[in-house]
C-alpha cells in the first residue's frame, strides 16, 4: 500500500525527537500543552493520526501495525530515534511500535492507556460497535456524547468544549472504523514484557474510560518503568493536568535523554 499523507503538527529546534501520538476520539489538537511546553526541551512533533483530522484517508484497512508503522516511518523521516507518548489508544500504536521497531524508540511515555481492548470480549465488542455509532450519530453528536466522559466531573467546562470540539473536527470514516478494529483486537500483554525501553506510564486518578488498574497492568508488565498518578486527572490527564504531566515528562526525558534542566 502506498504511503498516506500524514499531518504533524511541530515545535522546537533543538534535542531529541518526541513524537506524540493521541486517543482514538482525537488529533494533534491534543497535544498543545505539550507542543506549547516541552517544545523548549525538546523536538515535538503531534501527528493526526492515518484517517484522522487533517491527514489523508488510508489507501485501505490500517491495523494496529500499519498505524505503528506508520508512525515508525514519521521516526525514519527525521532520520533519528524518538522517544515516544502515546495517550490511549496512541499508548497502545507506541507499545506495538517499541516491539516491531525497538531501534527506532528511545523511551515511552504510555498515559491513561492500556494492553488493548481485546482484553476483555465485552470491551472488544463495545468498541467494535464504534464506528457504526458515528456512522448513525456523524462526528458532532458523536464527540457530544462521548467527549464530557473523557476528562473528570470537575472538569471547566471550556476543557470539555475543546475536547468535544477537537473530537468533532478529528473522526470520520473510515479511519475510525481502522482505529477502532485495531483496539478491538489488541491484546498486547503477551509481549509488553519484550519491550526493552525504558517507559513512564500515568494515569488520571479519575480516569473513567481505562481506568487505573489498566495502566497499573501495562506498568507491571513492562521491565524498566516508573508509574505515576496526576491526581484531579480524567483519562486526558496532558490536557487536564498539563502542569503537573508535562514535569513528569521531562523529569524522565532528564534521565532517559539527559536533557538539561534548563532549556
């Protein structure tokens, strides 16, 4: 298959390559607290991921490798190693991805994610029944109805806006029907222990989508990890808590990248 058009979104001139990767309702529009902070640090670059947002749609069905080798291909572009945030369902391409392309992968940072919807059949199911969902409702309804779960109850409602907002500009079909088989079938706890980079794994405290023990089991499982609670945090901790998430993020930048205190 032909390569698809991907759109990133970049900031910073200097340091390694952090390549962002968001949840399955979402875009690069996700990432502006990391694009707008740890730029300063580091070379970040957001991608819309193949069918989302302002990227081209696929030439055909993606699964979880072709989205993880999609993103491996944004990696070699640049001609370096990256270190890698996945949020959700991003978490879950950037597992796939330190295991088919170890080299191209410097560390991990897997948020609010997990081993992949087909854990758990009822999960699979559900997630499967996606893409006929937004089909029904189309992208505005869709994010209307399941944006507010993705951030905490206690959420301003200007978060909750620009998340329903970001949801509605980022799906459409087919891509979301791809994005949602690939969770549908992902059980990645068989080889999670294969991955050999060094990750940082957090979670809301209130995340409501995953869920904590999600991300406790994807911690667990890795070898070299370090597991963090943002406290007052829904599933989309970097935009809800971006303080507190982005000095995690470059607490372990510092010592898996050596990045300087100061920028």
């Amino acid at each position: 298959m032909a390569a698809t058009a991907i759109h990133v979104e970049e900031a910073g001139s200097a340091g390694p390559l952090l390549l962002c990767l968001h949840g399955i309702g979402s875009s690069s529009a996700a990432f502006a607290p990391q694009l707008a902070e740890l730029s300063a640090y580091v070379r970040v670059v957001a991608w819309d991921a193949p069918g989302y947002a302002k990227s081209a749609d696929p030439e055909g069905p993606l699964d979880l490798d072709g989205f993880a080798d999609a993103a491996a291909g944004l990696i070699r572009e640049r001609g370096t190693s990256a270190h890698v945030l996945g949020v959700s369902w991003g978490g879950v391409i950037a597992l796939r991805l330190a295991v088919r392309h170890p080299g191209l992968v410097d560390s991990l940072i897997v948020a609010d994610s997990s081993a992949g919807s087909g854990t758990d059949p009822a999960k699979a199911d559900a997630m499967r029944q996606r893409a006929a969902e937004l089909a029904e409702l189309g992208p505005r309804a869709f994010a209307e109805r399941r944006g507010p779960r993705l951030v905490s109850p206690d959420a301003p409602p200007q978060l909750v806006r620009r998340v329903v907002d970001t949801m509605a500009a980022s799906v459409r079909l087919p891509g979301y029907a791809y994005a949602a088989e690939s969770m549908a079938g992902a059980d990645l706890r068989p080889e999670i222990p294969a991955v050999a980079a060094p990750a940082l794994v957090l979670c809301g405290d209130q995340d409501r989508v995953t869920g904590v023990e999600a991300s406790q089991a994807v911690a667990g499982a890795l070898h070299k990890t370090a597991y963090v609670i943002v406290k007052d945090a829904g599933h989309l901790a970097n935009q809800e808590r971006p303080e507190a998430f982005n000095a995690w993020v470059l607490s372990h930048l510092r010592i898996t990248a050596r990045i300087p205190e100061q920028p």
